[in-house]
C-alpha cells in the first residue's frame, strides 16, 4: 500500500498502487496513519516527504471501487478526513512531491502537505461532481486558502482537469520543475532540516492556527447524504466499466 523511509532526518512515504494510479482506500488511510504515529515520537523526524510511485500519479484520488458501494454511514466515520486532518497537524514539515495525476482525494492529499513541489508532468483537478459526490476530505475549504474562492469554486464546479503551469500560476505549488518533483521536494527537505527543529515545529504551529477555518464538519454532512444518493451509484459503475473498457 505505501512504503516508507527516513534518512538524515527526512522522511519519506510514497503511496505504492501505481496499478490503481494510487489510489486512496481505507487501507491506504490506515497505512498512512500509522506511518505518521510513528514519525511523530521521532524526534529525528526533521521533514516528511508525501509521494506516488510509478511516475504517473501522485494519487489519481479516491479508489472508485470502494467508494461505489461506501454509504453515509460508513461515510460519517471520515477514515480520508481523519488522516489528512493528522498530516496537516504533524508536528513536522510535510511536503507533496507531484508527478502526474493528482486528482479528487489525491489533490486533497497534497493540500493537506504544507508545501507542494510539482514538475510539468503534473495534472491536477477535483472531478467529484462528475460521479455524483463532492470534495469532502478537505478540498472545499483547503484549495480556497492557496487558489481563492473563485479558482477553487470553477475548479470544483466544473470538474476538469489542469495542466501544470496553469495550476502553477495559481499559487498551488510553492515550486515547478521540468521534471523529478522528488528530487525537488529532497532539496527543500534538506534545508528545511538544516535549521533548529524546534523553531519550525513552533512555526509551523502559529501558521496552522492562523490559517484554520474549521469547515470539515459541514463536509462530513454533505458527504453523507450524496454517498446514498442513486446517481452516485449509477455514475461511479459508469466510470467503473469505462476503464474496464
């Protein structure tokens, strides 16, 4: 599901499904958790690397499988939620290093991370309308603080996907290379993790609270009554028998 690393004081966790583009299911969710639990009691942790193997995606968002069947009961536990909202509150740095696809809960992901480093091969978007449901792990008050509300509304409202530069312009990523995002995203960790610990742990707690408008809640209601909606269903086996195809 994700494999991990820690090296010189960085961390690195990259979602390992590149047969599904990495797609995020419940185990990935649980995965990831324990990874940062542990992480969190280092103290040799400086920075933490978020990735996607087998170059083509960062995550491709959530996995449509799972989530076709999932109903508002099982959606009201919030297992994405719960691990996003323990990334972005690690007590350490994080940053996305994106190549390719970063789509739906895969973006959501990203912006979760404090810092995101994409190179051209990145496409991101938030097609969540397109299957009958809507970003719920963050998307709808996480992308409005980096892009604006209007960029995020048209982003969220239309469903397409955006290329790189374009996303670039918009102020989504703090860093855009030709390519190798990871080896991007290494050399930011490196000087982050040259300076004292403390202060940017510190830092990083002032910024975070700050910046937070706790709208997660009114995610997890709307979340619930779409996942038992019947056109959500009938739009996800759609697209389900569309990639079989």
């Amino acid at each position: 599901m994700i494999t991990t690393h820690l090296a010189d004081g960085i961390a690195s966790l990259e979602l390992n499904r590149p047969e599904v583009r990495n797609a995020i299911n419940k185990d990935v969710c649980d995965a990831v958790s324990r990874a940062l639990d542990t992480w969190a009691a280092q103290d040799d942790v400086r920075v933490v690397i978020v990735s996607g193997a087998g170059g083509k995606a960062f995550a491709a968002g959530a996995d449509i499988a799972e989530l076709k069947d999932r109903t508002h009961a099982q959606a009201f536990l919030g297992w994405t939620q719960k691990m996003l909202q323990q990334l972005e509150d690690f007590p350490r740095p994080t940053i996305a290093a994106i190549d390719g696809y970063a789509l739906g809960g895969g973006l959501e992901l990203a912006l979760a991370c404090d810092l995101r480093v994409a190179s051209k091969s990145a496409k991101i978007g938030m097609p969540e309308v397109t299957l009958g449901i809507y970003p719920s792990a963050g998307g709808t008050w996480r992308l409005p603080r980096l892009v604006g509300l209007g960029r995020a509304k048209e982003l969220i409202y239309t469903g397409r996907i955006v290329d790189a530069e374009e996303a670039a312009g918009w102020g989504l990523f703090e860093s855009l290379v030709e390519t190798d995002a990871k080896g991007e995203a290494l050399r930011l960790a490196r000087s982050i993790a040259a300076n004292a610990p403390l202060a940017v742990q510190v830092a990083k707690v002032s910024l975070n609270a700050a910046a937070k408008v706790n709208a997660a809640p009114m995610e997890w209601v709307g979340q619930g009554l779409l996942f038992d909606s019947d056109e959500k269903r009938a739009r996800m086996t759609a697209f389900l028998e569309k990639r079989k195809k």
